[in-house]
C-alpha cells in the first residue's frame, strides 16, 4: 500500500488483525471499508510513531536544556503526561480512536518535577487530569483567569477552579435564543444548561464573566433582548459583546450570505451586514 499514513486527529484510524491473521487499514476516509495490509505496512506504521516518540524526546530535552542554561529550573514546575494512550501493535491492533477500555489506552505516566521538592519515586496511585491540574495552580499559588463551557460547569468543576485560585471564570452564553445556537452556531444545551453552569459558579464562589454574540444569521431584535434577559438572569460580574464574523467558505459564512441571513439593509428578521 503506497503512502500509508495514519493522522492524529482525524475521526478514527484504526488497524486490526483479520480472522486470517493479517492486518486491515479501515479509516474514516474509507467510507466503511477495509485495506488489507502488508508486513512492510505494519512495520511503517510502528516506525513512524517510533519516530515521533523520538522527536517528541528530543523537544523535551531540548527544552529542559533552555531551562537549565537561563537557571530557570529551580522556579519551575514541570508535568510531564498525555491525555490518553495509543495501542501500537499491543492486543493485535494499532488503535487511534481509543474508544477501548484496553490498559494502553487509559494508563498513562505522569512524570512532576517540583522545584524544592521530594527525592524521583514511584508511586502506583491512581489520578485524573481534573486533578491535575487543580494541584499543579494550588502549587503555583498564583491567581489565574479561566475559560470554559457551559457543559463542563458541574458542581465539581467548579469546586476545582475555586480551590486551585481561579480569580474569574469566562463562559460562553453566545445567544439566549435555543434556536439560533443549536441550528446557526451549533451549540446544543439549553438556557437551563446556561442557568445551572452559571449557578454552579457562585455556588463554588467564582467571579464569572460571560461572552455574547450579535449579529448572528437570522437573528432579530427580540432574539437579542432574549440574550439580555438571560444574561440579567444568570450575573455575571461582567457581560462581553461581540459582533460575527465568520471567515469565508465555513458554513456559518455561507449561512450568513444565504437567503434569510444577513442583508445589507435592516429589516425585520433580519440581521444588518455593515
């Protein structure tokens, strides 16, 4: 197979071995289909994540190295982990969707250097990123700004943020119009949803700041006085308005030129392109 390349990122890419016990490519460029691969395949595949474990090693060391020759060790904090695993030739599969519950995929190092810290050991305790990350601000010790979505407000996220010395958190309404968000800009939840993240946040002691939109396509005036309403309804400390504008050929830019989207005249029911 010429040119077999598997990308990060993409909606899955995965190689399993086949009842016959050779190896098959079934990506999502493939449309539900499968390519059955060689033994010079396979092995390019290992070898180029092989070789990717190596540059990344190489750009920590370097790094690393920059830190030591500016003295910048000793007043820095360095964690070292990955978001998941990568199954690669283990259990007869080269995985990149990691949607299974196999130990390559959720067991991942976390390697911390802490300046004035304990002597390098191992420890075999279990943690999560959340976790992480509200130790390594609580290390710090260092007030911060944070941003986040509405979906991931719950009641412990929150918790975590104020503990860890978050001194404001920026949600995103974007509109208090249902319609508009899920069917224009693609954000499905709910006022509710909006209303319980915002209250998740004071409940935890959390000064929020909230990020609105105007000018959306089909928007009308009575859709901007719902996002008022909803803005004096949630509290923030402070409301951001920003105005569209969406970069040419997304599908929100070709929304927003169609038939119903933005004029260049002001009418009712109708956002005012200027």
């Amino acid at each position: 197979m010429d040119n077999l390349s598997l990308m990060w990122g993409a909606a899955y890419n995965e190689v399993t071995r086949g009842e016959d016990g050779a190896y098959y490519y079934s990506g999502s460029d493939l449309n539900g289909s499968r390519i059955r691969l060689s033994g010079a395949d396979v092995a390019h595949i290992t070898s180029n994540y092989d070789s990717r474990l190596r540059r990344a090693d190489a750009l920590l060391g370097e790094l690393l190295g920059f830190l030591r020759k500016e003295g910048l060790m000793e007043n820095t904090v360095i964690a070292f982990t990955a978001e998941h695993g990568t199954v690669v030739g283990e259990e007869d599969a080269y995985m990149f969707r990691n949607n299974w519950l196999w130990r390559e995929n959720f067991a991942v190092p976390l390697i911390l250097s802490i300046p004035g810290g304990r002597n390098a050991r191992v420890g075999g305790g279990k943690f999560s990123t959340i976790e992480l990350k509200d130790s390594l601000l609580s290390i710090v010790g260092l007030p911060y700004y944070a941003a986040a979505r509405v979906e991931q407000m719950g009641r412990e996220v929150a918790g975590l943020l104020s503990r860890s010395g978050c001194a404001n958190l920026d949600i995103g309404i974007e509109s208090g119009n249902e319609r508009l968000r899920r069917n224009v800009l693609k954000r499905n939840y709910t006022n509710a949803t909006v209303v319980r993240a915002f209250g998740n946040a004071a409940k935890a002691g959390l000064r929020t700041s909230s990020e609105n939109i105007i000018g959306i396509p089909y928007e009308t005036p009575e859709n901007v006085i719902e996002t008022i309403k909803l803005n004096a309804k949630v509290s923030p400390f402070k409301s951001s308005v920003n105005i569209l504008y969406p970069f040419k050929g997304t599908e929100l830019a070709t929304s927003a030129t169609g038939t119903g989207g933005w004029t260049r005249g002001r009418g009712r029911g109708r956002s005012s392109r200027t």
